[in-house]
C-alpha cells in the first residue's frame, strides 16, 4: 500500500509504498527542472513548474528522431517523419511515417517447435515463437480434445468426471470420463415410481430400472359383463401382439418399416368357473365352464327303458319331455326312438322258429308251425307241430320220432335189426340161422346167430377129417422131398460144368466135358399126377361127408 503520510512541507503526503523511517523531504521542494529539463526554477511546493519556452528536443519512441515542439507537458507526440523501413523480415522495403512498424504480408513457413503447425505469422524476423496453437486432438475419453498448448507425445488423460445414474438419479457412481459408456448403472434399492400402464391403480413392486417396466402379472378381476364373475386372468392391457400381413422384405438391404409386435389390449378370455350343470337326458351333473353353461349332451346312450320292456333308447344323451305315462328317471319319452326289433326273448329248448310278433312285453305265444324232423332210423321225415315237441317229455319224444318201420340198422354180426325204428342203440340178440363148419369145412351145420356169437356151440373136425388132413401132408411132403433132391442135382451139374472150365479145355472138347442129367419119374410127371392127386382127395371127401349126412 501506499505510505500516505503527511511530508513535513505540510501540504503533501508520502506517495512511496509503506515503508521504514522517514519519508524525507517533500519532492516539489526546493529547485525544479521544467518539463523539458532545460530550465530551473525554485518555486514553492504548492505551485506547478511553468513551461520554459524552449524547443522540446526529448528523443521520440523511434529512438531516432527528437522532439521539435516547445517545452511543453505530457508525453511527446508520436515521430510523423517518413523513412526507407524494412520489414521485419528483411524482404520488402517501403517508405512510411517513422512511428508507424513495417510489416508485410508474406507468412513464415518455417515449422514451430511441436513440429506440426507452420510459424504462419506475417513478417517474421525468424525467430519463431514456441506454438501457441491448442493440441486439439481427442483424449481417450472420445468426449473432449486435449486443452493443452501443442505439444510432442500423448496427450493427458481426460481429467474430467461423469456420473452415472440410475433411472431415477438416486443412485449415482462417479467414473472418469468415458468410461460412462461401459459402466454399467448403479443397481438401485429404490422402488420404480412410474405410474401403471395398465387399469390397476397400482403396479406390482420392482426396482428402480431403464426401459419399458415389465408386463402386469396382476390378475385382471375385471366385472365380466354376461356373467359378473371376475376375470382371473393375467393382466391383458399392453399384451405383444404379432402383426399379421406385413409386408415382406426383399432382402437384407431393405429394412422393415414397421415393428413385428406390437402393444395391444386384449378382451378378457371366456369365463372359466365351474359352475354344475346336468346333462339334457340327466346322467351327470358335470361341472362346465361359465362361459359354456347350457343345455348340453353327455354323449353317452340314453338307456331309458323303451315300451317294449325289453330294449333301450341307443339314441346319444338327448332331451326327454317327462310327462304323466313317464315319471320314473328310467322310462323312455317321446323323443326316444321307437322300438322297430322283432321279439328277442329266448326260445324254449328245440325251437328253431322266431316269435311271429314285433318285440312284445310278457311271455311269447306257443309256436305252431310245423317241425319237420328225422325218425330214429334217420330215413323217413316227419312233420309235427313245435310245441309239441318242445313241450314233451322223453318218453313223448321218442313216439313223436318213430317212423313205425323195421330199423334199417346192421348188426354186429352183419344182419338187420328186427325192431320197430327205435333210438339208441339195436338190442344185440339176433335170432336169425347161420351156417356153422368144422376147421376142414367137410362138417355143416345150422345155428342161432347169437348163440354162434357168444362161442357157446363149435363144430370139430371127425376121424374122417382126421385121415384126409393126414394124407394131404404126405403128399405135401413127398413133393418138398422130390423138390430138394432136384435143387441138389442141379447144383451138382453147375459145379462140374464150373471145374470143367477151368481146366482149360478146347471148346472142341466141351460136348465131352457136359453131364447128361437124367430126369426122374416124378419129375417127367408130376404135372399129370398132382392133378388127378387132388380130384381123388375131392372125391373121397365128398363121399364121407355125404354119409355122415
């Protein structure tokens, strides 16, 4: 600060900053120059110095020239001499007042310190002036340029900070700049204040978040307007819909000028509360939604009981019109169908025939339509009234079934049964005679059938049978005898002629060598005797067997 104290002229004060000791004398005391310093005057220090009339002849801010005017006070004015100037940087000339620089209009080209900026100033004398410019390229936030003077290297980081916020701004995180793009916001304890998009006076708790809120999972409970149940569905106000007939890209390059969902309210869906229902031919009390509730059938077979008392309605479940004549649940109405079957009641035991009336209440009539059936023999048909048969008994039965004829069945001996045509099977006494032989069949005799089956009578052969059986083996015997000597004189031969071979003789000698085999007798005519043998046996048994008769 300024010393301000009071010189000891009394008049003045101290005008040099605050300092130790004394100020000293006034400074317009005692002599003083005047404003040209050429003259002295000693005045007192109240009063100013006055001009001394004299030329100024102060060297001008050129530096070259001296002041031509009177001794005057203040500054000089400025040199208005013209002179030959050179510019600053040496290469142009021109004549111009001499208080006034030269500076032409060529720019320097030489390069700056940070090489990478020209000087580009006017006129200069070649010492280029450090680069003033800003470095202006962008940090590694990507978000400002670096404010730094030009320079060599890299620049700075970014010294600015961003905050990042959550939706509602309660929640912040300070990061550096830049990195607000990869910093994922705050997670926010705070409830999400936007109002509901849907008919709820309020929205289902959730934090704080950016985008769209989720859809409403709140139940709709809307009045329903044909059944005043609530609607229990979800919330249905802002449901993504599917746009159908957009129109379809060409490809790739052309992009969709509408979005493939949109948001849209949707109706409340039908109602679904159970509510008991029973069906239209009262079967079942099922319990249908509210929104199906009606008349409805159960598909299954009405099975009311027709007029008949034997079918049932096969119609599917349907409405049945309950009057005076079908009270009961299990009688059928006028809308049943009408029983068009023939009787299906089961037929007493042996009756082929269909009762002749429709499908009747009660026990059929007695059939009377002829039967016709085989008798017992299986030969003759019959013709009797069913019931007849039906209703008789075993013994009935069998009479109704005869043919009154001889059975025409065989017997196990071979003959034909005496009875009348009978059932079962033919009592075995046949009467009828046979005839009966000894084992030579010489001996015969006639028998009762039965009797011969029951091997109760035989016949045996006598002593006459006896002696022919005996003689017919000898004969037997006498011709094997003659047969075997006559194998053995053949064998004989053959072995001779055999070893006459191999011998080695000359063909010429062979008739030699050939045995003459003498035929026997017997051999000669045995074809003769065998004959006239049997005729002879013949005979001689047919004269003992006519004496014994």
């Amino acid at each position: 600060q300024v010393c301000g104290k009071t010189l000891p002229c009394g008049n003045h004060t101290c005008e040099q900053i605050c300092h130790v000791g004394a100020c000293g004398e006034c400074p317009r005391s005692g002599k003083r120059f005047c404003p040209c310093q050429k003259s002295k005057f000693s005045l007192p220090c109240t009063e100013d110095v006055p001009t001394c009339g004299d030329s100024c002849d102060k060297v001008l801010e050129c530096g070259i020239h001296r002041c031509s005017q009177r001794c005057h006070r203040g500054p000089c004015e400025t040199c208005r001499q013209e002179v030959e100037k050179h510019c600053r940087c040496g290469k142009h000339t021109k004549r111009m007042p001499c208080h006034k620089p030269y500076i032409c209009e060529t720019k320097c080209v030489k390069m700056r310190d940070c090489q990478k900026h020209q000087c580009r100033r006017k006129c200069c004398p070649g010492n280029c002036p450090p680069c003033d410019q800003n470095c202006g390229r962008t940090l590694g936030c990507r978000n400002h340029k670096c404010p730094s003077v030009c320079h060599r290297g890299s620049c700075y980081p970014c010294p600015e900070t961003v905050d990042v916020k959550c939706n509602c701004g309660n929640t912040k995180v300070t990061v550096p700049c830049g990195r607000e793009r990869t910093t994922r916001p705050p997670k926010c304890k705070e409830q999400c204040s936007r109002p509901p998009t849907c008919h709820h006076t309020s929205q289902e708790k959730h934090r704080c978040h950016f985008g769209a809120c989720p859809p409403c999972h709140q139940p709709c409970q809307k009045v329903l307007e044909k059944c005043g149940h609530l609607c229990p569905a979800p919330c249905h106000d802002q449901a993504l819909i599917k746009q159908t007939g957009r129109h379809q890209p060409t490809g790739p390059w052309e992009q969709p000028s509408e979005p493939a969902f949109i948001q849209t309210a949707l109706p409340c869906p039908p109602c679904q509360v159970p509510i008991p229902t029973e069906c239209l031919g009262k079967h079942e009390v099922s319990p249908l939604p509210c929104h199906a509730v009606g008349p409805y059938s159960c598909k299954r077979v009405c099975g009311r009981t027709l007029d008949c008392q034997n079918h049932t309605c096969m119609k599917e479940c349907h409405k049945v019109t309950e009057i005076d004549a079908c009270v009961g649940k299990n009688k059928a109405g006028p809308e049943c169908l009408q029983c068009e079957e023939g009787c299906s009641k089961s037929r007493p035991p042996g009756c082929p025939h269909p009762c002749v009336l429709p499908c009747h209440p009660g026990e059929c009539p007695p059939c009377v339509q002829m039967l016709r059936i085989k008798c017992h023999c299986k030969i003759t048909s019959l013709y009797v009234e069913c019931r007849k048969i039906t209703t008789a008994d075993v013994n009935e039965k069998n009479l109704l079934s005869c043919c009154k004829n001889q059975c025409p069945k065989e017997l196990p001996c071979g003959h034909r049964c005496k009875e009348m045509c009978h059932p079962g099977e033919c009592p075995f006494n046949c009467n009828q005679k046979v005839k009966l032989r000894c084992p030579c069949k010489r001996i015969k005799k006639e028998l009762q059938c039965n009797k011969v089956r029951e091997n109760q009578i035989s016949i045996e052969c006598d002593a006459t049978c006896k002696e022919m059986k005996r003689k017919a083996s000898e004969i037997k015997e006498a011709e094997a005898k003659a047969a075997l000597e006559e194998e053995k004189r053949k064998q004989q031969a053959e072995l001779e002629a055999f070893e006459n071979r191999l011998k080695g003789r000359r063909k010429k000698n062979r008739k030699r060598d050939e045995v003459t085999v003498e035929l026997t007798l017997w051999q000669k005519y045995k074809y003769y005797l065998l004959p006239a043998c049997a005729v002879a046996v013949l005979a001689f048994a047919w004269y003992i067997a006519r004496d014994v008769a």
